[in-house]
C-alpha cells in the first residue's frame, strides 16, 4: 500500500442497508448493476473531495479525508447522489456512513487503532440514508456546515468494543432526523451485570467439576478409586453434580426475582 497521510486524519465507512435482500429480489445480474452504480457515485464523490480509498469489502466502503470537513461534504454529496439516481425496477438503495476524527498509527499494512474501530462501530450503528458523526468530527466541523444540511445530537451511545461516544446525525435539505432507534449495545444494570458475573462462575464450577468427575477424581487430587469402581463413582458424580446444578440455578433464579 501506497503511503498514508498521518497525523489528523478523518475516516469514513459506508454499507449498503439490506444488500441481501434487494440481491434476492433483483437477483445476480441486477444486483450487479446497483453496486456498480453505488461503487461508482461513492468513489466519484469521495474522490471529488481528496478522499482515499483504503478498502472495500463487498458493498462496503473505508475512505480517509485529511479535513474533517472535506469527509463531511463528500458524505453529503453521495447520499445527495444516491437518493437522486434511478435504480432498477423502482428500487430505493440505502446506504449508511459514519465518520469519526483521529489521529491512528499508520502500519505496513494501512491504519491501526481504536480510531479506525471507533469510525467503523459508529456506521454499523446507523440505518440506510443516515449519516453519523463523532463528537470529535462535529467539534472539527464547527459552524461551517455544507448547505442544506442541519446537526442533530442524538446523545451518549453505547457501541460495541468502543463503549461511549456522543453520536451526532446530520440531515440533508430539511429532511427529518431519524426516528428510529440507532443499532447500540444497551449497557447492562448492576444488578444484570452482577447475575451474569454470577452465572458464569456456576458454569465454570460446573465444567471443572464435570471434567473431574469424567476423569474418574475430584479436582486436583490423584484418583483413589479402585478401577472396577470407576464407573459407579462417575455415576454418582454426576448425580450429585446435577443435585448441585438444580440447587445452584435456583439460586440464580432467586437472585433474578429479588433484584428484577
């Protein structure tokens, strides 16, 4: 790979919504001319603004902009374009973006670091037609939006890998803001969190105690079971470590009533 510009860089992902159903719908051949025609608008669009393309995976983009800005218009510009061409048999292609700002580590083998997964994250929360932006894009962005486009704070998020990050929708030519809910992980209460902790140390217990019990000792002692006995032992192994299973799942079924 060619070299990547350092330092403050601003990433962009894009994803067709729903690619496998319109693949079904339109099937091979007529699928193939919409994702020519949405390869072509996002490439010619990006490009038009100095983005570079550093992947594509599927119906998938991974551009970066040098200007926070210059990303933010190109996004504008595609999604302008896409909603304006004509696509086969009616159909409406809907495509997400999200953009974050950072300042990753450039490798051998391109961008490395939770700003790239951050960037990512935030598209894969989105729905088809939207646009997402970090708080750190909309701090960059400032006043100076491209016309026709308004800002909507949709508050602190919850995404996977990357946890919180305050999440900002832009809308083009007076177009509501979404009323659907973004696609991000519910943080999970104490008392969620505490009984999930606690069922997996059943579990675990559990497992050690079956592996054990397979292995013909308890766990971490030398066997003292004469041979012809083994399989009557793991019999009763096993019996009383499902009496235990039963008692201790009744224990997690207390603990979910009394704090739910």
């Amino acid at each position: 790979m060619s070299e990547l510009p350092g330092g403050t860089v601003t990433f962009v992902f894009t994803d067709i919504e729903g690619s496998t159903r319109l693949l079904q719908e339109l099937g091979d051949e007529g699928y193939g001319r919409v994702s020519g025609d949405h390869r072509r608008i996002v490439r010619e669009t990006f490009g038009a603004r100095e983005g570079r393309e550093i992947d594509t995976q599927g119906d998938a983009f991974f551009f970066s902009f040098p200007r926070a800005r210059d990303a933010v218009a190109a996004a504008v510009d595609a999604q302008r374009a896409l909603h304006e061409h004509e696509w086969p048999d009616g159909r409406e292609v809907r495509v997400r973006m999200g953009l974050h700002t950072g300042e990753p580590h450039v490798g051998e083998e391109g961008y490395l670091g939770l700003d790239v997964v951050r960037a990512a994250r935030i598209s894969a929360a989105g729905h088809g037609g939207q646009i997402l932006i970090s708080e750190t894009t909309r701090a960059l962005l400032g006043n100076q939006l491209p016309d026709g486009v308004a800002v909507h704070d949709l508050g602190q998020q919850h995404l996977k890998d990357v946890q919180h990050e305050h999440i900002y929708e832009l809308t083009i030519d007076g177009q509501a803001a979404s009323a659907r809910p973004l696609k991000t992980q519910t943080p999970k209460s104490r008392q969620e969190d505490m009984a999930a902790k606690f069922e997996d140390r059943i579990s675990a217990y559990v497992d050690q105690q079956l592996e054990a019990a397979f292995a013909g000792k308890t766990a971490g002692e030398p066997p003292k079971v004469p041979t012809k006995l083994a399989l009557g032992g793991v019999a009763i192994g096993l019996g009383s470590l499902l009496m235990i299973f039963v008692f201790l799942a009744a224990i997690v079924l207390l603990v979910k009533t009394v704090f739910f």
